[in-house]
C-alpha cells in the first residue's frame, strides 16, 4: 500500500528529457516508482491533463526574520516552492548578540521593506550562533525545505558591532570572521554570502556592513569555504564590482560563485550579457561562475517618504538621513533638483536611469488628481511641460509625499531576457522572497516562467524551464536528493494546469506582526504542491500543517 500515487500525469522529471504520461507513486516521503505504478495507495491523485514537476527550489529569498514567526514562508508553498535558499546578500540574523539586536533589525528594515516595529514584535530571539539559529529553526521545524547562507553582514557586526557599518577590519577581525564562516559552514550553512551593491543600505541610509569590507576581507572569508569543501559563494554585485575579483574570489575557495543580480537594463543593454560571456569564460579556466536571472521584470511599488528605487543615486543618499521636514525641503530644492538630473543624464548599470515611460502613477492622495492614476510621468510631465523629475517631486509634495508610483524599473525588454534565462551559466532566480515586502512580490518566479515565458512566450521549452526552476539549482548547492523526479528521490513535487499555470495579480495584505502590511501574489493553476511527501498547498493556498513537512537542509554535496 503506497501513501499516495499521482496518477496519470505529464511528467517534466527535471532532466530537460521530453515529458512522458506516468504515474507517481510515494512512500515515507519518497519517491519508489515512476511509470506505471503497482499496488492501491492511501491517496490517489488524478492528474490526467496535469503536469507534474520536481517542486522549485528557490535559491534567492530572505525569509531569515520571517521564518521565526511564520516557518510556513507564506507566500512560497502556495506558488510551487518546496526548498527555498535564505540569508543572501549577507543578510542574516544570526550570528547575533543580543545587545546587537537591535542594529540587526535597524539594518534588515530598509532592505527588507518590512517596519521595524513589525521586526521587533515578530523575531523570535532564541539563538546567539549561527549553529544555534539552525538549531531553533529545526526545533520549530520549516514548512519548505530550507537551506542558510552564512551572512557576510552578520558576522561583520558580530566582530566590530557598531564600527561594522563604518570601517576596514584589522587583520585580527578578519580572522576571527573566518572562524565564524568557518564555523557556520560546519553546523550546516549552504554557502557564504555578501553584497556589494549601493542599494543596499540599513536604517538612514547606513551602508550594510559587508559593504565596507576590502578585498582582503572578501578574500578570507571567502576562502574559508576551501576548508569545508562545500558550499557556494554568492554576491549581489554593483555596477563597479570587477568580474575578474568575483573569479578571483571562487578561484580562491575552489568553489562555485552565484553572481547576483544580472537584471537587464535598457540603459546599458550590453552589460548582463557582457558579465554572462566573462561567466562563460572563467568555465573554460576552472572556475565555476553562475549568473542569477530574474523571469520577472523588477517593478517597485513606493512613495517618496522611503523611495528605494532612488536611493542607489549618490545625490540621494543623504536624503535617507533626513526627517520628514528636511526631506520636503530638499526635494523642493532646485538645486538638489539639477544634481539629481544631472547624475541621472550619465547612464549606468543601476535601479532607476531616468527611464520616465516606466515611471507611473499608481494611486493618489487627493481627489483632484485621481485622473492621473495609470499614466506614465513621461506622458504627464510632457503634457505639462516640465522635466519629468520636476513634475513627480511637485506631484508627491503636494500631496504630502503619499502618492503612490509604480517603477518597472529592469529586466523589461522580453527578447533580452528570453537570452538570459537560457544562457546555459544562468540561474532562474532573484525572487527575494521575504524582502521588500512593500515594494513588490516575485515569489511567484517559477509559475511564471512556466507560463508566462515558456507557454506564452515559448522563449523556452517546458521541459527547458523544469529544469531551469529544479535540477539546475539542486546540482549548483549540491542539495543530492531534490530537483527530480525519479525513485529514491524526495517527494518535493508541484502538480499544475499547464494552460493556466501563472502568477495572478499582486495584493496588499495586513498580516505582518504588529499589523504591517505587504504585497502577495497567488498561484494560478496550482493543483496541489507536495513537500517530502506531504501535500503542504492546493488551489486554494497553504494547507495548514502539523507537524511541518519540511527539513532544514544541511549537508551539501562537495
Ligand atoms: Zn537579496
């Protein structure tokens, strides 16, 4: 007697081969037969006319805060993920001493997007160490398998505490970071990560520590990953960020390096694929460099009481420092006004280049300009005669900073990013799942290759996108016993509609501790998603579930 058969269904196994009609049969969370199936089963499933696929593994997220209050990672279960990869960027909460907590939550709530009061009412504190964050999480248990970068961020403020976000660590400081990566990637960490990216910063405007970081620094603790043998190095790069280093840095640990976030821009149209070819070319000299891709445009929701799209403008970095008096005064400066357009007329790699036909207005404050709701402040300010940076700062003050706009702001010129998720060294990510919550949510990634890009599109096969969603990233972190379907493997599967399958439109709901709010999408054409054998989502959402079918992930293939 099988615990559950599927029967019936299109299977994309996760190897890219053509799907076949089969049936799937499960037993203590594994997968024992593919074909057709022997013997009754608790559960059957008829899946005729459904595809079934190895559930996705979502390798960019930062659910490291929310986990400790929702280990069910709402929304992921519900659009098909079923292992999720958190702490990139260097984002952690742990290692963390608990005089430092509150630096921690100061720096996460800006690039989370999540308030600070949300974060202090939310994070359950039950660990100092890295090896204890893993501990508690497995004690609580995890709704989706769930693998932890060790976070360049958190180690840094665990060894220089309040010099973390301000200065170069002494040799002595370098070493006692190492022996933290070290000693994470000993407990079970998937890889070490860190960011270089302006954009991110913590509470007014304070760089994320790991920016502050040499290459001295980068180097060790990069380096550290050698030791263990395991493990994967990620970075979210700037527009200045040398490839030549990032190879450097994987050369040194003999380890693969996640180069995030390779996001088309029409401002520089060459440059994601100019870092794919140095990709291609560092494997010809042993190097093993992947590029992380997004099958979403990045589009931002936001006001401009917190406006992140900007906030990677070097004229706009002080502008995060300022109260609300001082921030209105300086957007009405005409001199601030002619900095920012004048830094804006050099283009560069970067959020927001000045782009105004993808800048729109979402929602107004005052009844008198609900008409402009939905236009483009390019079409607005050209009606109006004005620049269109001129015209969207008097448009927000007039309205006390409460307009709502609407950036689509990369990664929207489909046959370039057609390109980029088939380059054969990218990797189908950047969901950010768990951050800016305010602003946008992507955890609908895969659903919306599969629909959007593969059924739509045909940019890619299904089958191609399968693989792009499962094998490719189970084999890059090593997680052996995911990412396919075959017998022996973990039941980790996602049963879909293949004419339907998609993310549907984004929603706001108040459900973060202390009531905050955030942006969610549901899955389209989910039929059921299964986590080692328990179905943990069907077409209404998560089921709810005791105990969680999850496993924290720890030990990676070398
Ligand atoms: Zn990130």
């Amino acid at each position: 007697m099988h615990d559950l058969v599927i029967k019936a269904a299109t299977v994309y196994d996760g190897s890219g081969t053509a799907a076949r009609r089969a049936d799937v049969a499960v037993d203590d969370g594994r997968i024992v037969e593919v074909g057709p199936t022997s013997g009754a089963a608790r559960e059957v499933v008829d899946a005729d006319g459904l595809a079934l696929m190895p559930g996705i593994i979502d390798t960019h997220t930062h659910y490291d805060a929310q986990i400790t209050w929702d280990p069910m990672l709402n929304p992921s279960p519900s659009l098909g993920v079923t292992t999720v990869i958190m702490g990139n960027c260097g984002f952690t909460i742990a290692p963390c001493r608990p005089t430092d907590r509150d630096l921690v939550m100061r720096n996460l709530t800006h690039v989370e997007g999540m308030s600070l009061e949300s974060l202090r009412s939310g994070i359950d504190w039950s660990f100092e160490t890295f090896p204890q964050y893993l501990d508690a999480l497995e004690r609580r248990g995890v709704g989706p398998n769930v693998a932890c970068f060790v976070g360049h961020s958190s180690v840094r403020t665990f060894v220089l505490r309040d010099d973390a976000p301000r200065r170069a660590a002494t040799a002595e400081e370098v070493a006692q970071m190492r022996a933290l990566v070290v000693e994470g990637m000993k407990a079970g960490a998937c890889g070490f990560s860190t960011t270089r990216n302006m954009q991110h910063n913590g509470e007014a405007g304070i760089p994320m520590p790991s920016r502050l970081a040499d290459e001295q620094e980068l180097l060790a603790l990069s380096s550290a990953l050698k030791e263990s043998g395991r493990g994967v190095l990620m970075m979210t790069k700037d527009a200045t960020t040398p490839m030549p280093f990032i190879e450097q840095l994987a050369q040194g640990a003999g380890r693969p390096y996640l180069v995030a976030a390779l996001l088309h821009s029409e401002m520089t149209p060459e440059s994601t694929f100019e870092d794919l070819e140095h990709i291609e070319a560092a494997h010809r000299r042993g190097n093993r460099l992947y590029g992380a891709v997004s099958a979403c445009p990045l589009t931002f929701e936001f006001t401009l009481h917190e406006p992140y799209v900007f906030e990677g403008l070097r004229e706009w970095q002080r502008l995060m420092k300022m109260d609300a008096a001082a921030l209105k005064a300086t957007l009405s400066d005409p001199a601030f006004r002619q900095s920012v357009k004048d830094e804006l007329a050099v283009p560069q790699r970067r959020l927001f280049n000045g782009d105004w036909k993808k800048m729109f207005v979402t929602q107004v404050a005052k009844p008198q300009n609900k008409s402009l709701e939905g236009a483009s402040i390019h079409d607005l300010a050209r009606a109006a005669s004005r620049h269109p940076l001129d015209f969207m700062l008097d448009l927000s003050l007039g309205e006390g900073l409460d307009t709502l706009f609407t950036g689509t702001l990369l990664n929207s010129d489909e046959e370039a990013v057609g390109r980029l998720l088939r380059d054969p060294n990218s990797i189908v990510s950047l969901s950010d799942a768990g951050a800016h919550l305010t602003f946008l949510c992507d955890a609908g990634f895969g659903l919306h290759l599969l629909g959007h890009w593969s059924r739509d599109l045909h940019a890619l096969s299904t089958e191609h996108a399968v693989r792009k969603l499962t094998a490719e990233p189970a084999a890059l972190f090593g997680i052996r016993d995911r990412g396919a379907i075959a017998p022996g493997k973990a039941a980790d599967l996602l049963l879909f509609d293949p004419a339907s399958v998609g993310r549907g439109k984004s929603q706001r709901v108040f459900d973060l501790p202390a009531g905050a709010s955030r942006l969610t999408t549901p899955g389209l054409g989910v039929h059921g998603v299964w986590v080692n054998g328990e179905r943990i989502a069907d077409a209404d959402g998560i089921v709810k579930h005791a105990p969680m079918p999850g496993r924290l992930l720890r030990e990676f293939a070398s």
